[in-house]
C-alpha cells in the first residue's frame, strides 16, 4: 500500500493506491502551524494500513526561500571570491527600471568569509589551504550562531581535498552539535562558480528546516515508512532528504506533472502537454512520450541547477485579478487575491475585485450550488454587481466584460503553451492537453481550440494530481560530474571508470534505502558541445538495467554522433568536423518498486443521462466575441461510468474541479474513467 | 460603444509580441555564437509598412530606437517589394549603430496586397566583421579600419541568395562559418516572423490586424503621455562629460596617435529638456563636435538612450513600439558627438557614450522629478578584449567581455553593486568557465567596497576584477568614467571613479582608460569599476 501525501498551502491532498490498484482519495485544509496534524487526521480518515509507505511532497524549503525565513547560513570561499554569490551574473532583473532589481542573496556580506586556497583547471593545487585561517572562520561560525554553512572553492567539482578539510575542521570537535555543513563538490560537482554556489547555500539554507520538519513527521507517522517527493519526479528517503533538502524545492508541482503523464501515457495519449491551472499560477509542462527535465531550474530567481522536471510557470489562475490599466487596456494578473481575501463570489467583504472565477460564475460556467462538492456557497449577486462595475467601465454588456476576463487569461496561457511547444519545436496539434489543477478543466477546451490542440483529457481526480503523482514515483537519484575532456582524445575506457565511480556511488545509495540490485536501473548521459561553445546538450544512452553502465557498448564515436544529431535536432545545424568535448557524466539511477495496475473497466455503451443532475444557462461564444447563452446539461462526475459519451454545451461537476465541455465538442469516459474531449 | 475595444487590446499586445519573441527564440536557438547564444546580443521587432514598429523582443536597451532607423534606411533605399526579399545592413550612417550590429529588414506579404502591409526587422552583435582587430572594436580614427560596412542591400531578393554579395561579406570577416551560421539564424528568425503575422492576418483579417496594431500604437503612445504629464512643465538643463576622446590622455591609445588629437580631451555631452503637458523636446545642442577616437555615437543610439530613459519613467507595463516615441522629440546638432557624420569611427558610442547619454538625461530630469530620479550608475561597460596565441593550445584566441558596476542610489533606496547598467545587461563569463578555454588565471572578483557615493543612500559598489595572463598577449580596454565621476544628487556623494591597474612584479601602475597594451606572462590587470552615485545628504543618514 502507499499513500501520496501533498501538502498545500490551503489543501492537503492524499491519494491511497490498494494492491489490487484501487485508488481512494481524500482532501482536507491544511493545518498550516503543523502540517502532520491534518496530515495525522487524513490517514486516519482513510484508514489506511499502519505499514503504508508514505510519499510526501512538501512546501517547506519553497516557503522558506520565498519569504526567506531559512536557516542563518554562512558561506566560506576561495579569497577573492566572497561576492559571487551576490554579483552573480551580473546583470538585473528588469530591462527598464529606474531602480533594477535583483534577488537579495541569501547569505549576508557579514556572513560570507573567504580563505586563502586555490586549484588550477586541473584540480592542482595553487595554494594550499591555510588552515589557521580556517579555524579562525569555523570560531566566527560558532559566535554568529550559525546553523548551516555552505563550503564552494573554485574548481571544487575536480578536487574536492579543500573542501573536505573545511568540513573536518567543522564538525570534529563538536559531533552532534556542529552545524550542518553542505559541500559544493558534493551538492553540485559541476563547472559554473556562482549556479554552484547558488545552489550548494540554497541546501544549507533549508537543510535544518527540512530535517526538523521531518523528524517531526516521522514522530507522528510511527512506523509507517516515510519517503520525500524530489523536483526531478522522483522520491528519496527521508535520510536522505536532509542533506539534499535542495532536491525538495519544487517537489509539488513535479508531483503534478508526473501524475497527469501518467495517467495520459495509461490511456495512451503521452504526447501530451499538462495544465495545471490553481489559484494563482498556471504551471504548464510538455511531454514528448516522456517528462522532460531540465538543468536550468531557478527559485524566487535564484539559480538551482539539480535536475528538475522541466516546468513553465505564469501568474495567471482563478485568484488572477482583472483590472483596466492606465491606457485603457483590460489586464488580469498577476495580481491574485489568493486565499485570502479570495475572488469576489467567495463573500469575504475585503475582496472586491473580479478575478477569473468570478468571470467564469457570471458566465454560469460555475454552478453555485456545486461548488467543492456543494460545501461552498458562492455569491452570484455580490459577484454580479461587482461585474456590473466592471463592464461598466469597460462600456460593455455584463457577459462579454466577463467573456473578455476569459480570453485575456486564455491569451496568457495560451502564450504559456506556445512557449514550451511552438518554439521549442513541437507543433501543439500533435499533442493532448491534459488539464487539471481547481481552474484547469474550465479553461482547456477553448484553450486547446485556440491553439488548435485536437484533444483534452481530465483525470478522474484533477484535484489530487500531485499526490497521484507522488504514489507513482520511483526512487530517483541524480549524480553529475563535470570532467572537460576532449571527445575525440578520451578512450572508452577512461570514460568508462569515471562512470563507474559513478555507478558504485549510486548503488550504494540506493542500496541503503533498500534495494537491491535487481530493482536499480541505471540511465547514464554526457553533456557535450562544441569546443568554444558556453551551453551543453545533455546525450542520454539507453537505460541500462543492473551491471554496467557508460560508453562500453557503443563507443566514444556513438556519443558523438549521437551529439551531431541532437544538436542539428535542437539548433537545425551540427558540423561533424568540428571538435567536440565532454563537459559533464551525468547517472540517473532509479529504484523501481512494483506499482499495481489501475483498475480498468471495459467501457460499455451506456446511457449518460443516469448521470445527468440538472441544465442550466451557460454562455459561450463560438465566434469568440459576443457571448450568448446556451442550455446546457450538468453531469456529476462521479455518476459518469466508462463508455459515457457527453454532448457540448456541458459541464461536469466534482468536489475539485468542474470541466466545461463547449458546443461542438464531445466528450467520452474511458476504462480509466478519464474524460477525453474532442470536437466533433 | 468604446471605440477601442479594451480586451482586444491586451490579446493583441501579447500576440504582436509573441511574434517578436518567437523570432528572437529562434535566432538565439539556431545562432552559431556565444554572442548571440548565451549573452543574448540582438532583438527582433515588427513594423508597420510606414516604418512604425509595433512591437519588439529586446535584450538590449540600445536597439530600442535603432530598429527604427534601420527599417527606415531599407523603406528610403528599395520601394519594390517581392516575397521573399531580404535587406541586411550594419552602415551606421544608413540605419546602424556599429558595425558588429548586422541588422535584417524583410517585408511580410499577404494575399490580396500587391504592398507588403508589415515588415520584420532582427539585429545581432557579431563576434567580427574585420577591420584592423579581432572583435571589430578596435581604437580606431575612421569607421573603415572598424569592419566591412555593409549599405542595405537586397541579399535575397524574390527568394534567391545573391551569393556574390553574401561570399564578399564573408571573405571580409575573420570567423567566416561562424558568420554564415549567424548571418542564416538571422534569416530563420525573418522566415518565422513573416509566417507568423500572415497566421494572425488570414484569422483576422487584415483590416483588423491593422486596427488593433494602430490601437496599441495609441495605447503605448497614451500610457508614455501620461508619464510625461506627470513631470512639472519647465526647461532642466544638464551637463556631463566623456572622460578623454581615446587619443589625448596621456598614455592613451596605441604608439602611432595622430599628435592632432592631443588637448581635444574631454568632449562635453549637454541636454536641454522642455516638458510642457504631456509633450517633451529633449535638444542636445551645446554638445562637443564630434571626437577623432571611436566614442562617437549616430543619431538612433542618441534617440535609443534618450527612449530608454522614457520606458524606464513609463513603466514596464507599456508595450515597446513606436507609440512611446511620439510625445518625445529629440533634437541633436548635425556633425556633433551625438550625430557624427563619416568617415567618423563610431564602435563605442553604442557601448560607452550612450551610457553618458543616458546620465545626462537623467541628470536633467532630477531637477524635474527631484523625489524620483535616482544619481549616476557606472556609466561604462568596461569592454574588455585579450588577444594573443594559447601556447598549450597553439591556437590564437580572442576573448572579449564587458564589466559591470554601481548603480546610482535614488529615493527608493540604496544602489545594486556589481551589475550592468542601463544601456546593457550582458551576462558574465563564469571564471571557471573563463579559465578552462583561456590561458588566463582570475585572482579576484568582488564588489569594491566603499566605491559606492556616500549619502542618506549610498550608491551601489564598483567591482574589482582581477586577471592574470599567463602567456603574452594584447589587451585592449575601453572604458569610462575613470576621470569623471558618477554623480550624486540631493546632496549625494559621487561615487568612486574606476581604475585599470597593471601589476608587474607587484609593482601597481595606473593604466588610462581607453588604451592598447602587450602583457606578459605574470601580469595581472586589475579592473576596479566605478561604484554608484549616492543619493540625499550624508547628515540624513538615518534609513539605510
């Protein structure tokens, strides 16, 4: 049995996945000043088994980088080197701005100590380390009460003597009580000082608070197995997990992804771009048969440079406030009026400007009454005048100033999906958008219209994607090594033992969080560019199960075909005759655990209108400017059985989520109780 | 009814520049050079067939009116238009700005128009177009030792590659495959660009594109009035100098300088500017003729600073497009600094004198909007180039970078330390990146503590770069605001002056600003860059 746990910050999710595949899932509000509360109290809801391995994503070291409440963290340097993590590289946020801005770093100029030591390209040493000065530093630590320090020497990644000797100095004397101590060599052992060192003190910065929640959680959970949700779509042991807290930032929205290719791949649809539209963001992802990952991740716009599932964000969702700007434009978001004080239909007096679920009540795409299950009644009438005002400023009719609140945040989306698809090369009529998040169902069909993306699957759960996703995950550990050697003078050998220390790293891992060899499987990947380039293409070979990996079967010259051909892929042009280097290894190794089958029904031709709990005016507006209402036919979700086959105009209603079917589309229930929509 | 129609106007603002952004995606994704590819040196923009841009992609502030002035160039040189045609040029004195910068005009044809009603435009920095130094920013006298100037030119016309034309720019440059790779991004942005806005008229419909692009030309136009409007009527006046004219200082420039140019030192940059209601002049006369060295600057640079400083006062809400250009008239003496004419060397005017622009305008303004503006930033991008011959390597290499500083403190707050300002905002080269591919060692980079103004603010600190050579080689610096110091206003400390040390056998000696140097192995070059001016008086040093 495992159970998915995402903790949110107004929800917290919870999927059970049966050995018979039956899946059971439960939503209930966050208790935000300790979360194994609400947590405690769903497991006891569902009754789930004492020895249910428990994945859990967390938003602990997001909320800590985003409000900067992390550890007091300090940083030792090379000398001369203090402020790279301040000048970072070198340039502002913002284009034009009178006063530009720039993320604070997260460790002080106080707090940022640097020590005479020095290693060349090769990994030889300069100067050696000057350990007096060192302990000098570690007593400074120690006054400042310090709880994290993060240790990046220049070219660290080839010879990591000096950082490991800073680490002894640190913690010998003091055992238990020394702080927690995060290496660069060992967060990132990759080229590029100042990703490196960003991401080495993102670690220490929310490694204590990771370890403090988690010890908390393994408390309360007693002996339920306990594993951690990471960005790259994989999970971790708790252990683990303390000292690569940085592989946690993030976890909830891969957790997403992860669900919704899953369940799309399942029905067989995995090309497909998810949609994952809340309250105040909309995360979209596209998978070509695959989730893709990406090695140039940021937080609050910080450089955290772990592979993570690659993930495109913009402030727009249901909370998105619509205003009309100075020069008479109407804009919505990124502004969200967020939980609180919520949209207008909400009823909270404070909250008094329309947002995009306001707009979508208007237009009766959201029934009053069925809101979350019926538990939430909205305000049609407060929300109305509130709109009246709008429309009024607008000089527009009631129902096409709300239609307009939908096709600037489909505009917005829709330049969100053009983004990750058109111009990285994929052409979105191939694709399937799969739609989930509160807002995502509403939204997806005029959205795929749009971009003319022929089908739209919802998910049985679109609410509880993310903890679905957690339930599916594998163990997943990523190692990097950058190595800067010339593709055409490494021997296939040489290559083959850096990998190989690799893989013995990564085996023993994965060994201490049980299991064994039969279950590893090993993905290993080079960086590769053109001698003079400054970007690298990541070359994955096949997977390979168990004993070896690296370049043994194919040879050298494999890879760098491989390379010419993604690079001619990627950038349209590729030059066989140019040099080539290796820049990093990289080994994804995965623990695979069985995972039960879904439950699959047979669809059968059945008769929807068991289903069918009322009608009611909707507007649409097919030529996409003058909305009119149509009668249209509600469903519940749950009374939808495999084999329905549902008429636009539609709306299907659910505790999390209600899916707008328009005129001119169709939609069917398959054997996973999916609901696929295409135009007819 | 309204007669603009509020929601068309945003979904048509994101899809115009979803056009430009979609070029820009493509040039950096097929471009050749770590130029173009990872410092992100051009900008793709659309215009209407009256040479009204109406929407842009940038990533430099120094194309914002250059664009402009390039599709005009193209509309005044060519009136037949055929699909498929294609216009490069760099002449800065026919719609460039340097000669690195190559820019492309096409025109986009629909059905049922014998007249292309859009055209699109893309500008790249190239790594080398020739001339007397690798880089193509050489210290030079006159534009023909800076690089092969191209006039606009139909490279394609009707679909066909005049291959003549396109061997003889090759056969001028120095990396000639990394050119053509460049040169053909270029072309692919063009060819996406076009599809993309004939998509948008065959769903629209012409008529309409032509409407909504109009009314975001009044809506930019509306938004920057109103930014206009709230700066008190009244004439402010500034002045600012450029250091030296890269010949006079002593020291300066390489052994054969023209002795002509000794006493011509510091050229004056001046700006009168006279705001009434919503309507701004902005009229750089009184500024020095202009200099035999390279800071001289075109008229676009001049009118791209000047709209620069205008965007950041409107706000990053406005689109980018023309619109934001009419309530602005920049007037500038024919034959000055500001708008040379040629045989006028003109490579730094885009990269160092645009920045003084920028400080004078600014600096004018102050006196406006004494509770908005901020002081001085560096006002220099420190350009850097090291040539010579890798001896483990045997291989000649060229490395070229820019160098940032202090941004000036303001009313908000304190200034940023160690970043571009301004006209640029080009990426760092990473030491151990630099290290890896140059026979260079970096002893030190950190912020220049206490190079920041001092003031109830202080401006943002300089930084200090250090870089030793281990093998001999040839550096070429140009840079500013060694002698003249970023102001403070309100009572504000200027902030520190750079400095370009070289260290001989520990032995410090100042170098000039702009200067052309042979280092030996051992040799360390220590770039100290100017730090920001403060802000208020230093005896209100309470909130910082």
């Amino acid at each position: 049995m495992i159970l998915g746990v995402d903790v949110g910050g107004t929800f917290t999710d919870l999927v059970l996945l049966d050995p018979h595949g039956q899946i059971r899932v439960h939503k209930l509000p966050t208790s935000v000043h300790d979360p194994s509360v609400a947590i405690w109290q769903g497991i006891a809801d569902l009754g789930a088994d004492p020895r249910a391995v428990v994945v859990h994503g967390t938003t602990v070291a997001t909320n800590a980088l985003l409000e900067r409440r992390g550890a007091r963290t300090a940083l030792i340097t090379t000398a001369g080197f203090r402020d790279v993590l301040e000048i970072g590289r070198q340039t502002r946020s913002e284009l034009y701005a009178l006063y530009p801005t720039r993320p604070v770093p997260l460790v002080p100029a106080p707090w940022r100590f640097e020590v005479p030591e020095r290693m060349d390209r090769n990994g030889m040493v300069l100067t050696p380390l000057d350990l007096q000065e060192t302990d000098a530093i570690v007593s400074r630590l120690m006054e400042e009460q310090i709880e994290s320090v993060a240790v990046c020497f220049l070219f660290s990644f080839l010879n990591p003597t000096h950082e490991r000797q800073v680490r002894e100095r640190i913690v010998q004397p003091r055992g238990s009580s020394a702080p927690f101590v995060s290496l660069s060599c060992e967060v990132l052992p990759e080229y590029r000082e100042y990703e490196r060192t960003s991401t080495t003190v993102i670690n220490a910065y929310v490694a204590p608070l990771i370890s403090r929640y988690l010890t908390n959680l393994e408390e309360k959970l007693g002996e339920r197995r306990l594993r951690v949700m990471q960005s790259n779509g994989g999970t971790i042991s708790a252990e683990a997990a303390r000292t690569h807290a940085a592989q946690t930032v993030l976890s909830g929205p891969a957790g997403g992804v992860m669900g919704a290719f899953a369940v799309a791949r399942m029905a067989g649809l995995d090309q497909c771009i998810t949609l994952d539209m809340g309250g105040t963001s909309t995360d979209v992802s596209l998978c070509p048969g695959r989730v893709q990952e990406t090695a140039e991740g940021m937080i609050t716009g910080l450089p955290l440079r772990l592979p993570m599932i690659d993930i495109h964000t913009i402030g727009a969702g249901g909370g998105s406030i619509a205003r009309l700007d100075a020069g008479g434009a109407l804009r919505v978001g990124p502004q969200s009026a967020g939980a609180d004080p919520g949209p207008v239909c909400y009823g909270n007096a404070r909250a008094q400007e329309i947002t995009v679920t306001d707009a979508n009540l208007v237009l009766g795409r959201l029934d009053a009454d069925h809101f979350l299950g019926g538990r939430m009644k909205l305000d049609v009438e407060r929300t109305r005048a509130y709109m009246e005002e709008l429309a009024r400023r607008l000089n527009l009719p009631l129902a096409t100033a709300a239609w307009g609140v939908i096709r600037v945040v489909n505009s917005n989306m829709e330049r969100a999906i053009r983004t990750i698809s058109v111009e990285r090369g994929y052409d979105p009529r191939r694709f399937t958008l799969v739609a989930f998040g509160g807002a995502g169902p509403l939204h997806a069909c005029e959205l795929a219209a749009a971009l003319r993306i022929p089908r739209v699957l919802v998910p049985l759960h679109p609410g509880v994607l993310s903890a679905l996703g957690m339930v599916l995950a594998d163990a997943m550990k990523d190692y990097s090594q950058t190595v800067m050697l010339p593709a055409g003078q490494v021997s296939a050998e040489a290559l083959q033992g850096l990998f190989h220390a690799l893989q013995e790293r990564a085996r023993a891992d994965l060994h201490a969080e049980g299991f064994d060899d039969t279950q590893i499987m090993f993905q290993p990947a080079l960086d590769m560019r053109y001698v003079g380039q400054s970007y690298e293409l990541t070359i994955p070979l096949v997977p390979q199960a168990g004993a070896a990996a690296g370049p043994s079967a194919p040879g050298i010259q494999e890879w760098v075909r491989a390379f010419h051909e993604a690079h001619r892929q990627r950038f349209s042009h590729a030059d066989e005759t140019e040099p080539v280097e290796i820049v990093n290894l990289r080994l994804k190794a995965t623990g695979q655990s069985p995972k039960p089958r879904f439950l699959y029904e047979e669809p059968r031709d059945l008769d929807p209108r068991a289903a069918v709990i009322g009608q009611k005016a909707v507007y649409f507006a097919p030529d996409s400017l003058v909305p009119r209402p149509l009668p249209t036919t509600l469903y519940e979700r749950q009374r939808l059985a495999p084999g329905h086959r549902l008429l636009g105009p539609a709306l299907v209603v659910q505790l999390d989520a209600t899916t707008l079917i328009p005129p001119d589309w169709a939609a069917r229930v398959d054997g996973w109780r999916n609901l696929i929509i295409e135009p007819c | 009814m309204n007669p603009v129609d509020p929601i068309a106007l945003e979904i048509f603002k994101n899809l115009f520049i979803s056009v430009a952004e979609e070029m820009g995606v493509t040039l950096g994704r097929t471009a050749y050079s770590p130029n173009i590819k990872e410092r992100r040196d051009f900008s793709c923009a659309c215009f209407l067939a009256d040479g009204r841009m109406i929407a842009q992609a940038a990533h430099i502030p120094v194309h914002l009116g250059a664009m402009p002035a390039s599709v005009r160039a193209a509309l005044e040189s060519f009136s037949q238009w055929r699909p498929g045609d294609l216009v490069v040029l760099n002449d800065p004195y026919l719609g460039g700005t340097h000669l690195p910068d190559i820019t492309m005009v096409s025109p986009v044809l629909v059905e049922g128009r014998e007249d292309p009603p859009f055209f699109v435009a893309s500008r790249a920095h190239h790594a080398d177009v020739g001339g007397m130094s690798p880089g193509s920013m050489p210290l030079a006298t006159e534009i023909y030792q800076e690089g092969l100037i191209i006039p606009p030119i139909k490279l394609i016309e009707a679909g066909r590659l005049n291959q003549a034309v396109f061997d003889l720019i090759l056969r001028n440059v120095r990396t000639p495959a990394e050119r053509r790779g460049d040169l053909a991004a270029q072309m692919a942005a063009h060819r996406v660009g076009e599809h993309r806005l004939q998509e948008i008229v065959a769903h629209y419909g012409l008529d309409q594109v032509l409407r909504f692009a109009g009314w975001l030309l009044a809506y930019a136009e509306r938004m920057t009035r109103l930014a206009v409007e709230r700066i008190p009527d009244g004439v402010y006046r500034f002045r600012d100098e450029l250091d030296d004219d890269g010949f006079s200082a002593a020291g300066a420039g390489w052994s054969g300088r023209p002795e002509s140019s000794v006493g011509s030192s510091a050229p004056v940059i001046q700006a009168t500017i006279t705001v009434q209601g919503d309507q701004m002049t902005v009229d750089f006369t009184g500024s020095s003729p202009a200099v035999i060295g390279p800071l001289n600057a075109v008229r676009a640079i001049t009118e791209s600073a000047t709209w620069y400083v205008i965007r950041c006062l409107a706000g990053p809400d406005v689109p980018v497009n023309s619109g934001t250009f009419a309530p602005v008239t920049v007037v500038v003496p024919r034959g000055s600094l500001l708008d040379a004419d040629p045989p006028h060397a003109v490579a730094a005017g885009n990269v160092e004198t645009s920045q003084r622009i920028v400080d004078v305008v600014l600096g004018a303004l102050a006196q406006a909007l004494p509770d908005l503006i901020p002081a001085a930033s560096q006002g220099t991008m420190n350009n850097l180039t090291i040539g010579g011959t890798d001896p483990e390597r045997g291989t000649p290499f060229a490395y070229y970078e820019t160098i940032g500083g202090g941004t000036g403190a303001g009313p908000a707050g304190p200034g940023l330390g160690g970043v571009h300002v301004h006209m640029t905002n080009t990426m760092n080269t990473p030491i151990e990146a630099l290290e890896y591919a140059y026979p260079v060692r970096v002893r030190r980079y950190e912020l220049r503590r206490g190079s920041g103004g001092g003031g109830r603010y202080r401006g943002g600190d300089g930084v200090i770069r250090e870089i030793e050579f281990l093998c001999p080689a040839t550096v070429t610096l140009l840079t500013e605001r060694r002698r003249t110091a970023p102001y403070g206003l309100q009572g504000g400390e200027p902030g520190a002056p750079g400095r370009n040390l070289l260290i001989r056998q520990g032995k410090a000696s100042d170098l000039p600003g702009k200067v052309q140097i042979r280092v030996e192995p051992g040799d360390i070059l220590s770039v100290h860059t100017p730090g920001g001016g403060g802000w208020g008086s230093p005896s209100d040093h309470t909130e910082n």
